[in-house]
C-alpha cells in the first residue's frame, strides 16, 4: 500500500466520521448526506481497486486514471464552494433578522392609519435627510417610517430633531438598503393599517409632485406601481450615459429572468399596496433587491403597472447612489437567489 492509498483510506474515514455527525446532530440533508458518502466510497473503491478509474474514465473519454481524480476534485470543490456560500448567506441572513427584530422592538409603536405610509431607507444621509424628509411633509403627508441603517455620521440627531412628526427605526449596524426596506415593510405589517406603502429614497433624487402622478392609477386595478425614468417626456434626459446602457441591460436582464417587460427595472420609487406587501418579502442584499421585488411580483402574479417619474441627478446622489460598477456583482447576486438558493 502506498502513501496516496493511506491518504485515500484516511480521506474516506473522516468523509465518513463528518457525514455521521452531521446526521447525529439532526442538521441533516439528504442531498449533502449523499454527496459525502458517495465520495468517500468513491475513495475506498478507487484506493483498492485502481482499474476502476480507468473504466470511469472511459466512460467520458478520459484516457488516465488521474485525470478522474483531478476532474472529480474539481466538481467536489465547486460544490463544496456553493456550500460553503449558502452557508455564509443564511448566515448574513439570520444576522439581518436579529439586527431589524432588535430595531422594531425598541421602535417608538404608532397605530398609524390613512393612505398612505412612506418608508425612507437612510445610511450617512445627514447632509440631505432633513431636507428630503420636510419635502414629504410640506405637501401634507404625516406618515413617515425612517429606516436609519446604522449611519455612523450625524443622522440620528437629525432625525430627532423631527420629534414625533416621523418614526425612526435604528438598525445598530449597517445591513443594506434591501435590510432597511424590509425593516419598514416590516413596521408597516405589524403596526399600521396604511392602505399603500411608500418607497421614497432619502438621497433627494425622487420628486415628491411624482406622487400625483402614481395617484392616477390608485383606483384598485393594480397592487404595485413602479417608478419609471424612461417614460414621458422628460425622465430620460437627466440620465448620465453609461448609467443609461447599464439600465437598458438590466431591463433585458430582469426580463429574461422574470419574464417581465419593464422599461426600468432598477427604479427606487414605488408604490406598493398592503396586500402586496404580504407577499413582497426582501431577502437579497444589496442593489439586487430591486430585481428581487420585480421577481416576486412575477411569481405571485401581483398586478403592477409603470408610472413616468423623474430622477434628479445631483453630484451627490451620484457618488452617493449605486455606483455603475456594481452591476456585475448585482446580476451574480440575482442568479444565485434565482437558481441556487
């Protein structure tokens, strides 16, 4: 027996050993189970039985017992991989829940009732916050939910200066605009009666006079409206043009996806109604979120309809907003909520 054999025999007995703990302590998946003991009986046959590779390997025109080691290890890896990843997700995941339970229950509860509930999610916005959250109320609106998502710069004194005119929601750390959404869906759910649900961005670049606009359709046909800068006249030409292309892809993207056709899939201001708001339950972090809510309201078949809305486009939402560069690391975000999760 050589050394690769020992190492092979010694493999198989820990593959094994981990298998059976894995079971014992009832965290247990058949699938994984599977894998595990396929590959460590996969060792054992290879290790005394060494012809058998070559069989294998011809099998899939794979002339050397070796190369069948070094293809298997590969397939194992990238699974492993993928593991590994959902793993780390759920985790991510289950730090959220723990971080916007904490928030909700040190909430100030206000049973709040009317039309509308708009839900502002805020990180590092003090030098625009004030001024966004007083456009809301100057126009008459009183039922303002602010997620303040762990801002580390003067945004929680800002926002205690509006008293008890808006609610603030403090997440202790940072988890994302997706985190923050859901936090105030959440809110909504829970402790208010608001026949419609707000998403408003906190960095100046939605139009509060655009609500008029989405008033049009408020008549029950549809369930969810989504903000659109590419309808009407004028929504486009603010536009910055790399901004623009990587919009259009992210249009092809989510229809091929959700099987939607939007003209802009990536659009912060909408309106949602309270039953919709039942099945829209945010779980992708970052930007992709978006892509997120336009799935479920494809899976649920949840009525929706585009509404013209202007984005304003400041040097400060620019370097503040989602930057262009992201959009790779938001479809490889979608892909793997969409298939692997």
């Amino acid at each position: 027996m050589n050394l690769l054999e020992v190492f092979f025999i010694i493999s198989w007995v820990l593959i094994f050993v981990l298998a059976l703990d894995v079971a014992r302590r009832e965290k247990f998946n058949a699938l994984h189970f599977f894998v595990f003991i396929a590959i460590g009986a996969g060792l054992l046959v290879f290790t005394f039985f060494p012809g058998v590779l070559d069989s294998v390997g011809r099998l899939f025109w794979i002339q050397r017992w070796a190369d069948v080691l070094v293809y298997s290890s590969i397939i194992f890896l990238l699974y492993f991989s993928l593991l590994l990843l959902s793993k780390v997700e759920s985790g991510r995941e289950d730090v959220t829940k723990l971080v916007r339970e904490i928030a909700l229950q040190n909430a100030v509860k206000k049973d709040l009732k009317g039309k509308f509930v708009f839900v502002v999610p805020a990180y590092n916005e003090w030098t625009v916050i004030a001024n966004t959250v007083q456009t809301i109320l100057d126009v008459g609106y009183k039922n303002i939910i602010v997620v303040n998502d762990g801002s580390d710069d003067n945004s929680r004194e800002i926002l205690s200066s509006f008293g008890e005119k808006i609610i603030v929601i403090h997440h202790y750390k940072n988890r994302g605009q997706w985190a923050a959404l859901e936090t105030g869906f959440e809110y909504v759910r829970r402790y208010t009666k608001s026949e419609f649900i707000v998403c408003f961005d906190a960095d100046g670049q939605h139009d509060i006079a655009d609500i008029e606009q989405f008033e049009k359709y408020l008549d029950g046909s549809v369930d969810a409206l989504l903000g659109s800068r590419f309808l009407g006249e004028s929504g486009a030409r603010e536009v910055p043009f790399i901004r623009k292309i990587i919009l259009k892809l992210g249009i092809v993207f989510t229809f091929f996806v959700s099987h939607i056709p939007l003209t802009d899939a990536h659009n912060g201001f909408r309106i949602l109604s309270r039953n919709s708001l039942e099945h829209i339950k945010i779980t992708l972090d970052g930007m992709g979120h978006a892509s997120e809510i336009v799935d479920i309201i494809s899976k649920k078949k949840i009525s929706y309809r585009e509404v013209p809305v202007t984005i304003r486009y400041s040097e400060y939402s620019l370097w503040k907003g989602q930057k262009s560069s992201n959009a790779i690391s938001i479809l490889l975000k979608v892909i793997w909520n969409k298939f692997f999760k």
